[in-house]
C-alpha cells in the first residue's frame, strides 16, 4: 500500500490554486468517459474533447463524466473553466495526497477519498485517490489510472435496475461511494482473515516472522484506518450538510452508508485491537519458551553437576582415600549418585517444573 | 460467538434497498406468530399469510408480529409493501450482519441489535440479529432462528400482568428490550464469573492455557462490548426522541433501560479492565517463575563449581603435589570443600535468595 | 468490597416497576425511624406502622425517615402509596445493584448511592446502598442494614447546631451527603496509606506477595471509582438541576460537595496511577534481581569454567605430558590458575558488574 | 511535597460552614498586612486589629490584607462578618487541603490555589494554600506561613511601575497570579533540567537508583499537574467570568495569562511523557544488559566446556586408551581443542554475539 | 531542536506588558524590509528608519514589515506605538518561548508560531519563533535570526504570479502560513524517511544504538507535535474568525491551510505510533535475541555435562571398576556417549529449538 504523505517539497512556493501534478505519472494519456442519462435517455461514449462534455453540463440530465489521468493539467484546467471550479479545486485534483474530506463549494460538492479494491488475480489492493464533483446536474470523477470499481453502478445505469435512472446526481454520488465502502469492507476482510490466522500460529511456534507479521497487518490496518476514518466522517457531512444539491430522499441513503462506514471502522479497531493483543501474547509466549528453555537447563545442569563433582571427588590423586579401597566403593559410588538424582527428580516434580 | 464483520463481497453492485439475504439460513421454513390485544381483548395465533397480519395494522389493538427466518425475501417484501416500509428498512432486515442502531422513518422506528442468551443445556451463548419496527398500532419482530428471549412478555400479555394490556406498542417495544437487556447482564455474569476465576489459577500454577483462557475471554468479552455500547447508544436517543410513536409516560421506562444498559456496559469494562489487569500479573508470575528457575541454577552452579575444581586439582597428575602425600589431605580437602559450600550458603541467604 | 453486578437472573421476565428484593437479606426485621422537625419542634420516634409517618408527609415540618431493611417489599409498596412514588422508583429501592444515580420525578428527587463507612474495630469497609427520596417537605432514606453514618447529622437536628434546624429537606439532604463523601475521604485515605507503604517494600524486597497486594488494592480503588465516580456526577447535576425541591442558598452547599466529591475523584486516580506505576516498578525490580542473579551466575562460571579446564588437561594420562614431570609444575598451574582468575575479576570490574 | 488530600476525618459531623482550621500550625501568631492604594496615595502597615483594615473596605482605593495564619479562626470570623463573606468560603479559607478552584460569590471571587516557590538556599520547593478573596475595591489574601511570593508586585505598587497604581483591584489579582504562575514556571523547569539528565545515566549505567529517581520525579511532576492544571482551568473560567468585578481591558491580562497557565501544563505532560519513555528505555536496557550478561556466559560455556569434556575422556582409566599411548597424544589433545575453540569463536562471530 | 520552555525567572515580577527580550540573541544588529504594494505598484526596500514604515500603515496598499532581531526593544516599542499596538503584543513579540496562538486586538490580529525549515547543506532543521500581525492595510513579521521561508511568498509579488497581488493583508497572511505549513511537511517527511528505516535496523541486528535513535526520533516528532498542532487550532480559529481583517474569498484558502495542516498533525500521529510500534518490536527482538542465546547455551550444557559425568566416573580411582578392565571398554564409553549426544540432539529437535 501506498504512503499517505506524499511529497510536498515540490510545490513549496507555488502559486495556490495552480494545478500541479504531484504523485506518480501513471499512465501515458488521458481518457475521459461520459455517461449521460435521465429517466429515459442514455448516452454512454468516450469524449476526446472535454467541451463536448461540458456542453452537457447544465442540461436536466445528469452528466457523469469520469477522468482518467491527472498528470494532464491542461485539461483540468479546461474542465475547471467550463464546470466554473473554485481554483483551489484544481490544485487538489491533481496533487494525489489528499486527505479524504468534503468541501462545500457554491456550486458543487467537492469529495476527496480513495478508492480502493482487492485485485483477485493477485492478492493485492489497489490504492487510487478519486475525487469527486457533484454539482446539480453533474458528476465528475478523477483519477490517475484507468481500473476502478464503478462497473456495478455503470451497470445498474444501462440496465435501469433500481431507482438510479429516475432520480439526480446525489444518488449518483451515493451509488459510487456506496460501491467504494463496500469495496472497502472486502479489503478489511481480507485482511482480518490473515490477522486471526495469527493466534495458531502465536501458540503453535512463536518465530520472529510472527512479529514482522503482526508489524505489518499494523501498518495496512493503520493505512486503512487513515483512510476510512475520514471518509466516514465526510458522509456523516454529507447526512447534515444543508446544500441544494443533496434532495432529502437522498439522506436517508446517506444515513446507511453512514452505518456502513461506521461498521468498517469498528472493524478496523477490532483489528487493530486484536493485533495488539497478539503482540502481547507473543510477548507472553516467548517469555514461556524462555521458561521452558530454562528449566531444561536448570534440571540438567542440577542433576549432573552433583555427581559430576562426587565423580570428580574420587579421580583425585589422594595417597590416602580409604573409599577407594572398599570393595564395592564404586558400586556405592553408583548408588549414591543414583539416590541423589532421584531425589532432585523429586525435587522438580514437587516445584511442578515437569 | 459469532463474527461481528458478515460478508459483504456478494453485495457489491447490488441495488441499494433491494432485500438480499445475507448470513447463514438456519431454518428451513419460515414461521409467522402474530399477538393482537388491547385493554380486553386478545389474539395469539401462528399466521400463514402476511395479509392477515396486515389487516390488522391500522386497528387501535397493539398488533404484534414476530417473524422467524429472514431468508424468506419475498415474504419480507410483501411486509415492505403492507407496513409501508422505506427500501432500505428491507434490506437492512435480511442482512444479519448490522450494527446496533436506531432509524426514526416517518411512520415507523426501526431498531436493530442483537438478541443473545445463555442456553443453560448446553452452557454455549446464542446470538442472533433482532430488527424490531415499532409503529404507533403495531410492532414487528424479524429473527431468523425460531428460539428466542421473548416468553415473559408473552406471558404478561396473556395473563394481563402489570401495566402491558393498558398501553401502547410503546410499552410493548420498552417490555422486549428489557427483556434483551436483562439477559445481556446474564450473559455478562457468566463470563465475569469465569473471568474471576482466572485469579487464582495465575497465583497457583501459571501456565500457557491461561493465556489462551485470558485470550478468548478478551474477545468475548469484545464481543459483547461491541454489541451492548450501541445499544446503550440508541436508548439514549430512545430516550431523547422527538417521535409521536413514544408516548411520555413511557419515556420514564426507557430511561430505566438506559440504567439498566449503563449498568452492563459498566460491568464489561469493569471485565475488560481485570482481564489486562490479570494478563499483566501472568506476565509478572513467569517472570517471578524465571527468576526462582534462575535462583536454583544459579545456587546449584556456585555452590559446587569451586569444589569440582578442587576435585579437578587434586586429579591432577603433577609428579610433586606436596598435598596428596600428606596423611590427612584427602580430609582437608573434604573439611575445605565443606567450608566453602557453608560460606556460599550464608551468602545466598545474605542476598535474601531463599 | 462487594461484586457491583448483582444477580439480575430472577428478575428476567419480571413486571417492571413490581417491587422484588433483589440482594442479601441482613436484617430479620425492618425498623423505621422518623425526625420530624422545624425551628421550634423536634420528634424523634421509631415508629411501628409507617401510616403515622405517612401523615406528616404534608405539614409544613421536614419529616426524615429512615427505613432499615428492605426485603419487606409490602412495606415499600404501603410508603410508594402513601407517599405517590413512581413504580419504577420503588422497584429500584429494593433492587440493591444500582448505580449511584440521580432521577427528577415530579413530586421528588430520587438519589441512589453508596453508603461507605471504615469500621475502626474490624477494619473493614461497610458498604451498602442508600436511597435517598427528597420531597419539599419530607425525605426518605432506605438501607438493608440498621448501622449508618448519619449520627452527626441527627445530633446536629438534635442539638439545633449549625442552620439545619432552620431550612428544608434540601439541607438535610445536603448534610446526609455530605456525611457519606466525607467518609469517603477517610476511606479512600486509609486504603492510600497502605498504598504508599507498598513503595519501599518493592526496593526491598520484592516477592510475589506484592504482585497480590498491589492487584488487590487495584481492585478496592477500582470498586470505590465506580462507587464515587457516578456520586459526583450527580451532584454536579443537582448543582445545576431546576427544581422546586432545592432552594437557591442550598445550591451553594451542593457546588462544595461538587468540590469535595472532585477531591474524592482525583485522590482515587492519583492512587489508581501510583499502582500502576508500582507495577511497573515491581517488574523493573524483579528484572533487576534476574540481572542479579545472572550476574553472579555468569561470574562463577566464568571465572571457574577455565581453570577447571586446566585442572582437567593435568588429570589425562597421556604417556607423555611435559609439564607433569616439571618440578614446580605443580605450583605452575596454580599460578596460572591465579592469574586467570585475577584477569576475569578485572574483565568483569571494568564491565561494572560489581 | 506535600500530600494533596489532607486528613479529613476529624471534620466528619462537623456543622458545614464552621471554620475549623485542617493542616498543621506552621506560625505562632497570625499577622496582617495592609496595603492600600489608589493613584495617588499609598499606605502599607501591618495591624494588630483587623477591625482598622474593615474600615477601608468600601473607600474608592484597592485594600490589600494579606493574612498569615490560618489556625486563628476567630480572626477568620471577624473578616467573615466584616467582609460580609460566605460562611462556606470561612470554612474553606482555613481547610488547607482545598482543591484549586474559582467561586463567585455576590460581592467577591473567591480562588484558591496553592502558591509555590523554590527555594534557592535549600533547593527546596516551598509549597502552600493560598486564597484569594477578590472584591470590588478590596482584595484578601490568606495564608498559614510567612513567606511569599508577592514581593515583586508589592515593588511595583510601591514604586509606581506600571499601571497597577492607576487600575483597579481585578488587575491586582492578576498581577499576583501572575507571579504565582511565573513561579510555577520556573519550578517546572527545576525539575524538567533534573528529568532531562535522567537519560545519559540510562544509557551509561542502568541501575536500580535510576528506578526510585524516575518515580519520585513522577511523583512531583503529578503534583505539580494536579496543582497546575485546575489553575488553569480557573483562570480560563476568569477569562469567561461575566462579572463585575473583573473589568473588561483586565481581561486581556487575564488571556494572557491563561497563555501562561497552558504552557505550564504543556511542560509538566511533555516531562510526563518524558518520565515514562525513560522508565520503558530504562527497561530496554536492562534487558539488553542481561542479554549481554548471558552471552558472556554462553560464550564461556560453550567454549569450555567441549574441551573440558575431552580432558575428562583422556582422565579416565580405561586399561586399554590407544590415544593415550600415541607418541605426541597430548599435543594432538591439545591441537582439537584449540581447533574447536576457535570454531566456537567463529560461530559466535558469525552469530554476531560480539 | 530547542528546548520549547524558555527560561522564565528572569521576568518574575516584571511589569507585564513591558517588552523583555527573553531568549538568546543570534544577530548583533537589527534589519527591517519593508514591501509595499497593490496591483500596480511595487516598493521592496531595506529601511533604516522604522517611522518611514509607519507612514504607510494607513495607506491602501498592503505593507508588509520584516523585522528581524528581536533584541531591539527599543524598535519594537517604537512600532508598538506607529502601530498602535497593545502592550502585552509587544511583551509576546520579544518573548522567543510563545506557545503558537492566536489572538484578536481590535486592530489586527496577533498570531504566533514557529518558523521551521531543513537546511539542505547542513541536514539541520531550523526553528525560531515567528509572529506575524495582521491589520487591514499593513503585516509585520517578527523573526530573530535573519533567514526565513518566505522568498517564494516575495517571488511572488514581486513577479505578479497569481493573486497576490490583486488582494488584500490576509492572502499574504495567507501565502506566509502556507510556506511555512509546507517547510512543516517537508521536516516531517525527512524525519519520517528516517524513522521508516529503523524497522529493518531492528530485524537485523537490535542493539542499544536503536534505542538510542528511537528515542531522539521520538523526542524530534514530540517538538513537531507541541509546535504544529498548536498552528493547527489557531488555523481552525482563523477559519471561523468573526473579523473584519479576513475576507470572505480569502477564508476559502484558509480552509485549505486547515486541511494541509490536518495532514501535517496526521503524519505526525502515524510516526509517533510507528515509532512505539517500533520500540515494542524492538524490544521482543531483545527477548527473542535472548532466547536464542538461552537455546545455545543449553544444548551445548545437556549434551555435555551427561558425557563429561561419564568421563568423570571412569576417571575415579577405586581400586575395583570393572568397566575399566573390559577390552573394549574405552570405546563401549565412546559409543554410550555418541547416543546419549544422538539422543539429545533429536530431543531439542522435537522440541524445535533447532
């Protein structure tokens, strides 16, 4: 996963609301999509020409256009001139260390957040910042690579399932974030699975690859809280925001993904709570090893080094050692060795050692 | 006990308020148990049809309707359609993995939370989502398994006790989660019991199982935090509601529950906090453990590495060692070892060692 | 201390606002005391039928009664007749697991807390729950057991001290809590000295017996936040609770109790941190024996180890070993012996182990 | 320093509002001094009878009484009747174990804090109650011992400096706050210059002195926070205080000194947090110093005793040893040995071990 | 980095509002620039004489004031009076131990913190106090050393890029916070790559310097926190701010600021966890080091000292052994021992020490 502080160096001393790309350059074009539709029409196309989709801007169909590609800031600056964007605006779009928030502008919602999704094919998760504008009767969406998670709602707009095709650009907005925080609730998943696989493993052999484990499921699970936390508390804006553009039936669709969202962060605390107790019971567990390790040590050491030193007693050179000389002296020997080892075995076995 | 994040992945895309059972199906049909009284009469029946349920809606009798299996879609849609339920109230419903909360929809409040109690039999928690919908005439119970915590009530209204017969769905909605609440403390008691339990075990013999115990009853005890706070949550907005469905007099009661609720809440952090309190002691007792295992070696080490030494001097085969000629060597050497093990003895017991 | 979760599992199903003794019956026989008074008359009586009591509730006097025993649940439903108390305020009186709470009805203030006294001749702590009733002209108080901490307050009623005789109910529950928090401070100073005193036996000589003692402790700190903590909380809201009930000048009497109660608080969390800072502490020192321990341990090995190497190559009976046949070989070896000695002592000096 | 929660016991029953004099005698006798001025005049005489000061309580010019000696609490009553005063802010004035806090009261502010100095002669810090009454042309201070801090603000009164002559009594307590919280400052950094030498005895020598050091400062550094803070938190209310008796351009002082009062508790979390990631380096070390310790052992162990054990082999007295009787057998013996010592070297090199 | 208590003894029982200069003086004479502009007109010129400053106060084109060196108390006072500034502003502004704040004159609005940047050539961060008052037609910055962050801010105006110069005071208060917000994330990033590194330090090899580093990173990060998030809040302020000095259009960039500045205290938060994150890692690779070592130790002892006992026993001399006169005896020894060693090595095996 990516980090979330990006480079800032670069735009020390630029001019605020200038667009300038700062992240990875992606891909090598841009490509833009406009879907236009309202209760009875559709028009799906690739645009070349930005203007032909600003023409659709104040229309009464709602225009969703998506950008792929951020790097080409003179066509965000085009597009800030025909959607009549704040220049700040702008700035934010193509610099993709956005801190996910909502900003209110006067005509449009701005939404920052990132979108991500569990690639199948390779186990990993896809990591993009997308912004978001709803005005009225528009929807722009931006981001710098082509893949996204849109499909569903794309979808649902050709096949005119649910209400989707009847009602404005909110629930447009509340279609996309309702698939991005579903996205999000697979991610976490996925990653909750991996973290309770841990606990065997803690109480079968705790190795040092466990703790590498554990430091890393923290930090995806911290990156993950960086980024849903926020954007849960900009859809508990959206729920409160008194702006023309959300319509009150869209609230209520707002309120649940409130819930959904609030699921994912619970979720991630539990996570990260149970990360922290397995350090600790690893912690816990190593320190048994260390015990177990010990005794071992202690009840060799404890049972040879007596009769080491008795042996050692009758390999002296003595003139004069009268149990040398008994006749069954060594026998003795022997049985006294053997009555002092019971004995510590004993002795262990009371301390409850084993 | 159940895993609080269900899985999401087969929703992504799906239309919002479109019922979509999630979960696991527990029975195989469903059942419909509709209760209907007022002040003098009662009705108590199982129902086949939701129609008749239904027409009972707007009838000044409180109409109770508890329905066990979720997975039954189209008989939930149905009941969408003759309670007027908002889209997104169905699809809530039938995914069995919400979050504790609280929905004031116009004609209705909708409540979710869990139903869990301690089956005695088999001494294991059941746990199931509950969606209760109060109306102002009627009041409907969702749960997929048949068992459930609700008899009490049922037997109040049956046999008239207290106050249930002479006042609304309100009351009706207050005596149910009551009920809940009530076995909440119980479930809460068991586990405390067990938890307490654990003290003495760590003074008396620490040993892994207990971190294991300390462990899983962590995550019970999580469990139940993450389940009871939201609703304890919600009875405070209960209690607070501007909402024509709770009446005054009522109000009194749900400020009781929030008590009540307070009251477990405390006693699971209360659990939580001797849980690491006794993690912490585990932790100390190995260590105290290691120290002991140390002290014996250590005892043992120095108490007869110098006199295997002496031994070792005197197996020497040096031509000239004046002591082994002497006519009592072998004896002093005794009296000397004897001497040195008494010293090292008296400075154990100086440094407080045993 | 007592568990605070009481057993809630017989009232499951319960009418709610139905009276049922919930706890420990202590007394065979419930007793009532009233203290009638105004500026000019006093009665003091034990009374046997609490309809006498009862007549009183209206006349301009405070009339303060006090009843011992609360398993006597026809009694408590005889006072909520007499004195128009709401069900649910009676079912609570004799449900002695609540939580130190405040409740505005509207003819009386219900308070419920816990009465705490230090008991000089066993040195136990008592504790038990009070239910205070403040009317405008009378005011209740309900405990199991007979003994109390309100002397002071009755010889102060008796004994016309202070302006007690010349004010309201609202003073005289301002004095009975100020009696109960101020024998909270003198528990919570009793239970702090013996606190403080764990420190130099830590330095000492720390042993198992301090890990109980410090849990033990954390536990009654525990048990008496959870006691105190809500207790303040109420009072700050009686200091700011519209009510015809509390007078204006006796709100500045509640705000000191706010401050003492605060005290209470603060003193609890700075005792409740010096334990867990003991804790620490004692595994710092536990920690520092083991490094003792070893230190001494790796000494003698270290320092013996190889000159009962040296002892031991002179012990082989090679054909052929030189040094044996030189004529001070003997001595030889010890001197090297010593050398070797002297080497390591200066090895392990400069490494600052002694 | 001293303890925070004083002994409270022998004020249980006490009537409220009676003054009775809690801590220790530190004075024989009492002593009052009194500054009066205005812009153009300026008395300051110490007096015998309290009665002269009383006098000047409603002139136009701020009257400065500063009392030493508590225990006398018939001079307490006197200034309560001739300052019209709350009996409850009598009671308090001569508790000295109040918790700092600002009350307002009709015709004064009442604040108590405690006011600290450090001794430079004993390196002590002196530590004491000190209230303030605050009215509208008067101001009282009260306090047990003789010495104080106000020596700098009496200067400036006497010597003009300023505008504390030509400003009312609201700036007059600002200016001994002012000086109260200076001294605060300069306490904090005392001990913030010790704490911060704490970390180079860490790293060099970790014994068991850095342990008690780190909890005695801990122990002052709480005080220092449970005195501090609530004095900021009375200062934040002053700036709030709508109140005659603080005038608006003093309020300006008053933020400003709440700036002031921030910092102070900025330093004491900053030393805190200090304190305990020396305490958890402190342990850090510990362990690594044991891990050394064992290596050093471990070390010697495995080198000797494999060689030991070869001696031991060539020292017994098997009729028929081939080796024994080989030509150059011991040199050989002795050739292994060195062989398997410096494999054990190499091993534990290669381990890193040192 | 400085320490961020300054020394306050020196000012006990100044005059407050009286400009000490409190700090360590790092420039021997004073400096003023001063650039005065609107859209058309430009002045930018190092002035020797502060009134030539003031005569453009009250022009209306925007005057921007850069003073460096503090020590001057004499200027400032001099300005205090051309500005007409308030007499604790002038106390502040020479005070170099401000907490960052903000506060509101009525005629301009005081604002301090901390100016920070890297100096590439030495890898040093820089800090120094900043303030900055903004009035309606005129900035003064406050600095005592004379390098600053602000030449791109003076690019800017001077080159007419962007809006700065069409707008008003609060743009360029604006552009100066947003210069100094970006030298804040620039310093956290440094530091950050730093701190990310450790974790493969503390895999490969965990000795004291890690500690040691952890320590001073978390030192570093802590000033970053106490002098960021203190910006952070007075940013919020000046987002909400009711005054006439900020307009509108210009609160809009402000927001930005807070968000950029929310990313700041982010980061901050995510290196202040990793780095205890760390510390805890480092601390079970300690213990896991240790084990390690405790596993050697003790295979080497219980594969040698049963053998070495062996040996000893066949060295004793009693006078009748029979293994010794065995004509194989020598190597029946050798082969007990080879599968005693055998033995031993297959049980640590199964235990997996190895």
């Amino acid at each position: 996963m990516a980090r979330f502080l990006i480079k800032k160096e670069k735009t020390i001393g630029q001019v605020p609301g200038e667009p300038v790309f700062i992240g990875e350059q992606k891909v090598s074009s841009t490509s833009i999509q406009m879907i236009d539709y309202d209760k009875h029409t559709l028009t799906d196309m690739k645009i070349e020409d930005i203007r032909e989709a600003i023409k659709h801007k104040d229309t009464s169909t709602v225009t969703w256009i998506n950008i792929n590609g951020l790097h080409d800031t003179e066509l965000i600056k085009k597009i800030g001139e025909g959607f009549n964007l704040h220049a700040l605006v702008l700035e934010d779009i193509v610099n993709t260390g956005q801190r996910p928030r909502l900003e209110d502008y006067d005509n449009c919602l701005y939404l920052v957040l990132r979108m991500m999704f569990y690639e199948n094919k390779t186990g990993k998760v896809q990591s993009e910042q997308l912004t978001i504008l709803v005005g009225e009767t528009f929807l722009l969406t931006f981001q710098e690579k082509p893949g996204d998670v849109f499909n569903p709602v794309r979808d649902r707009i050709k096949n005119q399932k649910g209400r989707i095709r009847k009602v404005g650009s909110d629930y447009l907005a509340y279609a996309i974030l309702d698939t991005i925080i579903d996205n999000y609730l697979v991610i976490i998943e996925r990653i909750g699975d991996k973290i309770e696989d841990i606990e065997d493993l803690i109480l079968e052999n705790p190795d040092e690859t466990i703790l590498t484990k554990i430091n890393s499921y923290k930090r995806e699970i911290n990156y993950l809280s960086k980024t849903i936390r926020p954007a849960k508390e900009f859809i508990l804006q959206l729920c409160k925001l008194e702006s023309e553009i959300i319509k009150e039936p869209t609230r209520t669709f707002f309120r649940d993904l409130l819930d959904l969202s609030s699921q994912a962060v619970d979720a991630i605390d539990t996570y990260r709570d149970m990360l922290s107790d397995y350090l600790s019971m690893y912690n816990s567990q190593v320190n048994n090893k260390l015990n177990e390790i010990m005794k071992v040590l202690t009840i060799f050491s404890a049972i040879f080094i007596p009769i080491t030193f008795i042996a050692g007693v009758y390999g002296t050179n003595f003139d004069f050692i009268p149990e040398l000389h008994f006749k069954y002296g060594y026998f003795v020997m022997w049985g006294a060795m053997i009555v002092l080892v019971l004995f510590m075995i004993r002795f262990f076995h009371h301390k409850k050692w084993f």
